[in-house]
C-alpha cells in the first residue's frame, strides 16, 4: 500500500534499461526465513520485500508472479473470516498485518497473524480466485540486515534503484531511514540514517517522530521518497542525498491536519491528473469525527508535492482552506479503510471494517 | 450412508504427529480409494457452519493417506475432517475437538519505570508479562490511565503497538503529540499528565495471553505525577563509585533522575584509554536511577571513561543531546559531553 505511480515509472524506464531485471543480484535459494511481518511491499519484477524488524532483516523474495491477471476482484464480505477459517481460527482470532498488490500481476499478498501461536503467513488473492497460502519454500531471495537498534519496519520502497524502509525501534521514537543499493544481494546490509524533518502543524524541526508510510516519487528526473507522518505532515527526500555520513534534511510539503496518523500512501493518474491517496487512523475521531469511521482517507494532488512552498510555507489543509479548495480532499468512499494498495489505473484494493472483528475486501475507484 | 463409507469413517482419525504435538488427520490406505483426499474444516458456533478448506498438505504414505495442517490447530476449536472421492463425494467424515491447555491465567510480571513518582511528560511505559500476549488494536481500549477520582483520560495512547519478538514485553507509548509541547494534538487535547496529580494504569481484566487466557482480574498501578522534565541527563551530573582495580566488583553510577531502562544496555559504554571494555551486565536500582555495571573481565588499572550513547533516555524522552521535543534549530542543543572520566589505580 504504498509504491505507486511513480513505482510504474521506474517500471517502464527498467524495461527500457533492463535494470528491474537486477533487484536481487546471486540470491540465496530455498526457504526464505521470514519469521515476522511488519510491512510488506513490492519492487519491480514481481519482488515481494517483507519487512521484518522483529528479527532486523528485510526479505527480498522473488514470487515469480509477473503475468498480469485480468479480471474483477469484486467485493468479499467477511474477507477476515475466510482468511481466518483457512487457518481454522474465528475472525477475531487473526490479524491482517497489512496488504500489498503485486503491480506486475494485480495479484493481492495480504500479511496474516494468527493470534495463539504468533503463525505469520502472507496469502494471496488473485482476480475471482481463493485464499491461497504463500509458501516461502523454494524460493529465491535475498536478506537484508537491519542494524541493531530497529525493531519495527514501517515502510519499504523501492526507488531509484534503492531499496529504501522506513523504520523505527521499540524504545525510540525516532525517524530511521535505511537504504540499501541495489541490486540486492543476499546478508549485504546499507546505512542507517536520522533524518530530520520540519513539522509544519508545530512549526519545529525534529528527528523525535517515525515516519508512518513512504512512497516513491519523481520530480524533473530526479528520485525522491515521500513520506508522511503522525499529525500530519507529507515530506519529501531527495534519494541522493541519502549517502553515508550525510544528514537528511527532509522538505515539508503538506499538512493534513492534526489528530491522523497515516496507515497506507500511493499514488495515480486519473483523467490526466495525478494525485496521492493515504488512509490513516484518525484519532481524534470521537470528538471531531470526519465520517461514520476513525479510518478515513485523504487525495491530494501530486503537484503539491513539486510546489514552491515549502515547510514554514506548506499548504496546510484546515488552514489554507481556500487554496486547499479541491488540491486536498477527503475522499468519501473511503471511510472504514484499514489497508489498501492501488490496483490498477482505475480503482484500488481495500480492507474496510465491519463489525470491528472482520474486514470486507472491497474494490473501490480511485477518487 | 454405504458400509464402505461407515467403514472410511470409522478408521478417519485426529492423531499427532510422532515426535511432536501438531495434529493431524489421516485414514487407512485401504479405506481410502485412489485419488481421494481428505479436507480440514472449523467448525463454526452455528448449526451446520462450517469454515473453508484449511490450509493443509495431503500426502499418500505406504499405509495411510494422511492430511497435516500448515498451521496448528487451536486450543477449544471443533474441527470436522471430510473424506472425499476423487468426484468429490463425501466418503466419511471424522470431528474432534482441540482440548484447552489447563493454563493459569497470565501475570503481569513488572512495570516500568518503577517508581511511583514520575515526570508529568512521562513517554512511555513498558509492561512485562510472563508469556506471550495477543497482539491486535484491541489492547489499547484495554489499557486505561485514571485520575484520582476515577474517570478516564481521553486517547492517551499511541496506537502502535510495539511488543518485543516474544511478545512478552509492551512498550506503550503515551501519545508523544500530547507531550511535546505546541503540537496541535497537545494543544486540542491538552497534556495526557498533569503534574502534582495521581493516577493509576488500568488494565482490563479482559486483556488476554496468545492463546486466549485473559488475566481474569483488574491489574491496578497508582502513581504520583512530578512537574514537566525538560532537564537532559547529562552524563557530567553522574556520581560514580569506583570498584577496585583487580576485582570484578560493579562500578555503580548514582544519576539525579531516572533513565528508560530498556536503552541503557546499548547506550552505556566503558572505554580504557579509548578501547571497549567488555560488560558483562548492567542492573538497575532505585528506581532506575542507579546503575551497577559489571564488567565481563577484572577491571584493569587505567584511565576510563563512560560513555553515553546518543539515545539514551530519561523518562522524558531526553537525552544527553536534545530535550525531547527540542526544535533542531535550538543552538542550546547537543552541548554536552557525553562521557564521564575516572581513573582505577
């Protein structure tokens, strides 16, 4: 739920250079050793990424699943529960850790935890098709190292021929990004950085807040990761100032509003404009309720994110209302969505909650 | 139903696994006609529900067809085994029930931080439990912070949650945009804490062991609030006592206030004449704001310092750097040494 518009771009320059033919360079082949699920994600090639920060690694996997499925994923009511009676447990009993669509097959990879004994699984879903389970046995893949001190992936991107996570650790509430070259290799770890990051709701640089959701971005030929934060800041990174030793000033270009904390982030084109879709938990749902849902969603245009006004300058949604006037929504088909990724050009996969024990798989259109 | 089906039935057994304690189902090889196959089901609370096929690996072995789940089956759940020709016509069925393990309830084992007195800008707090603990949202409507007369503070928590790999240990975070200060979330809201005031941490009865065991009784934790800590922990404010050269005694370091006890085993370091001194551990006391370090080897004689790593901690979220919630564009910050010189004769 994260990647995008500007992932496809990648895409389509790979196929020119033959570079997304190099995302895991010698992998190591047999049982990819994923113990514990975070986040998942993909790169270019079919190349599922599973953050893992419980174990200090991040697994490059690749699923071999590049034929593009045609057909309608439709709506599935109790989507929990049938991923739940797969494993024999009651909805309640399972968690859906978080979801991704693989962009080069439309296939869903969902991350499931089954409570009692902590059993992490990915599972996936094809258009029409079953819950079918995601064996990591005989695999390719690749393991990447995380240094001491990460315990929670957040976010991984694959941008610019980098592999890029955000991360964080228990005790700290600290902005990590971590980078690593591609192609990947199997145990070559990259760099940890800081970075820091103007807070335009306080008006405060501040590395003391972990970035929620990443995703990857191009402006004028040059890469950048946008991520977005707690209350609720959208900033953006420039991929090469991400060097060993350098300090990572990040660029605030917009301010959703206090109270939401980002869950999901992707970016599309429709009618020939391209926006950016982020759900988040809003967590002052109860006593300033946007909707029927604490889960809701904001699109904002893309070209916000090239503006000239940044940080102290950045458009501030519930601020600069006029100005905000149609580059910044919320977008109502939306409320109630706990994870989603984008599917296709038109529309994008979500989990909406039901009854706060199972969640619907629903197809929703791009707003 | 056919006698060659009561008889599939009949021999359609749960059994484990040799050696271990997964289940399994299997049948007879002669009570199982080529190309049949044996499906898992849960068995649902209402009449006649039943739950897709399981996720399950079906192997034909020498004497037995047999059906091992990918995941284990669960603690109190009804599963029903069908057997099915290679149409897909039932042939037999078996249904067993997963006994529940005779477990006491979990038990919260510590708190931290320890003391009963604590900065109204407190971040976090860590809750150890004795085994694993289910994971999920749920937990922070079960988790509560209580004034002195009983009534709830609105949203304290951060909703993220943050267990350790065995799930025995909760970092739970204050909402850290409730602490810093001029954050629109403090500012609406206002502070989680109060200083001068008592509170207690509630957690529900409800909250439950992985394997679905809830605590079964309230688990209450009273504590008093200090004024706000803007204060870093400055390593030049410690009070050292020396152990002796030779020995292996702990050097104990006295600190004016309480440092997060979970980032002090990465965040201290001893240094003899610029090279690491292997550790053995490091225990804390009165209320984390003692330290004993025990070294892995008997001290040398020399010339020491301890270090402070940048990511240590008070309970504010301070560290020998930064306070907490500092504006990077602070010029007061990141002005402090942050080691300690001693010598050992």
């Amino acid at each position: 739920m994260k990647k995008l518009f500007a992932l496809l771009t990648v895409l389509s320059l790979a196929a020119l250079d033959g570079f997304a033919k190099q995302i895991l360079d010698n992998p190591a082949k047999g049982t990819a050793p994923v113990a514990s699920i975070n986040v998942l994600s993909f790169a270019p090639e079919g190349v599922l990424l599973v953050g893992d920060g419980t174990n200090r690694k991040i697994v490059a996997i690749s699923t071999g699943d590049t034929t593009e499925l045609k057909g309608e994923f439709g709506e599935t009511k109790g989507f929990g529960s049938e991923i739940a009676g797969r494993l024999g447990v009651k909805a309640g009993d399972v968690e859906i850790i978080d979801i991704a669509v693989n962009p080069a097959s439309r296939r869903l990879y969902a991350a499931v935890r089954k409570q009692d004994d902590k059993s992490q699984l990915v599972v996936t879903l094809a258009p029409g098709g079953k819950v079918e389970h995601f064996s990591f046995e005989d695999r390719e893949y690749a393991v990447v190292p995380l240094p001491e001190g990460v315990s929670r992936v957040t976010d991984i991107v694959w941008v610019g021929g980098k592999l890029v996570a955000a991360a964080r650790a228990n005790e700290e509430f600290a902005s990590k990004i971590y980078a690593v070259d591609g192609p990947v290799q199997h145990n070559r770890g990259g760099q940890l950085y800081s970075a820091e990051t103007y807070h335009v709701s306080h008006r405060r640089w501040e590395t003391k807040a972990p970035m929620s959701v990443m995703l990857p971005y191009e402006e004028d030929g040059k890469h950048y990761i946008v991520g977005a934060f707690s209350c609720t800041p959208v900033v953006k990174y420039p991929i090469d100032a991400i060097q060993p030793g350098a300090k990572i000033n990040g660029i605030s270009m917009i301010e959703l509003g206090s109270g939401n904390r980002p869950l999901d982030m992707f970016g599309y084109e429709k009618d020939g404009k391209a926006s950016v879709l982020t759900n988040t938990y809003r967590f002052h749902h109860s006593k300033q309720p946007y909707g029927p849902s604490p889960h809701l969603a904001f699109r904002f245009d893309e070209a916000l994110l090239g503006s000239e006004k940044t940080n102290e300058g950045a458009i501030h949604r519930t601020r600069d209302t006029k100005e905000a006037a149609g580059k910044i929504d919320i977008a109502e088909p939306y409320h109630g969505v706990v994870h989603m990724d984008r599917l296709d050009s038109k529309s994008a996969l979500a989990l909406r909650e039901t009854n706060g024990k199972d969640f619907d798989l629903v197809t929703i259109a791009l707003p | 139903m056919s006698l060659a089906a009561l008889l599939a039935s009949a021999s359609l057994a749960f059994g484990t696994v040799p050696g271990g304690d997964a289940w399994k189902v299997s049948i007879r090889a002669e009570d199982a006609p080529e190309g049949s196959a044996i499906t898992l089901h849960l068995v649902g609370q209402e009449p006649d529900s039943l739950g897709p096929a399981m996720f399950a690996k079906v192997t034909r072995q020498e004497s037995a067809l047999v059906l091992e789940p990918s995941f284990p089956l669960s603690a109190g759940n009804t599963y029903l085994a069908i057997l099915l020709d290679k149409a897909g016509k039932e042939l037999g069925q078996a249904k067993y029930t997963v006994p529940r393990k005779d477990s006491p309830p979990p038990r919260l084992e510590a708190i931290y931080p320890t003391s009963e007195k604590l900065p109204a800008n407190l971040l976090k707090f860590y809750l150890y439990f004795d085994r694993s603990m289910r994971e999920g949202q749920d937990l922070f409507d079960q988790i509560h912070i209580e004034d002195a007369n009983g009534q709830r503070v609105h949203a304290p928590w951060r909703r993220l949650e943050l267990w350790t790999a065995d799930a025995k240990r909760l970092t739970l975070w204050i909402h850290p945009g409730r602490v810093k200060r001029g954050v629109n979330l403090r500012e609406q809201l206002g502070p989680v804490l109060l200083p001068g005031k008592e509170y207690t941490l509630v957690l529900d009865k409800t909250l439950r062991s992985a394997d679905g065991i809830p605590l079964g009784q309230e688990i209450r934790h009273s504590f008093r609030t200090l004024p706000e800590d803007y204060v870093r922990p400055r390593p030049d404010s410690w009070v050292l006592e020396l152990p002796l050269a030779g020995t292996s005694q702990p050097l104990v370091v006295h600190l004016p206030e309480p440092v997060d006890h979970a980032l002090v085993k990465r965040n201290i370091s001893i240094l003899l004449t610029g090279k690491k001194v292997g550790l053995d551990r490091i225990e804390a006391g009165e209320g984390e704001s003692v330290w004993s370090i025990y070294p892995s080897q008997p001290w040398e004689s020399g010339n020491y310092d301890l270090v402070a790593g940048p990511d240590l901690e008070d309970l504010a979220g301070n560290t020998p750097e930064r306070v907490f919630d500092t504006d990077l564009k602070d010029a007061s910050s990141g002005d402090t040494p942050a080691n300690v010189e001693f010598s050992l004769d």
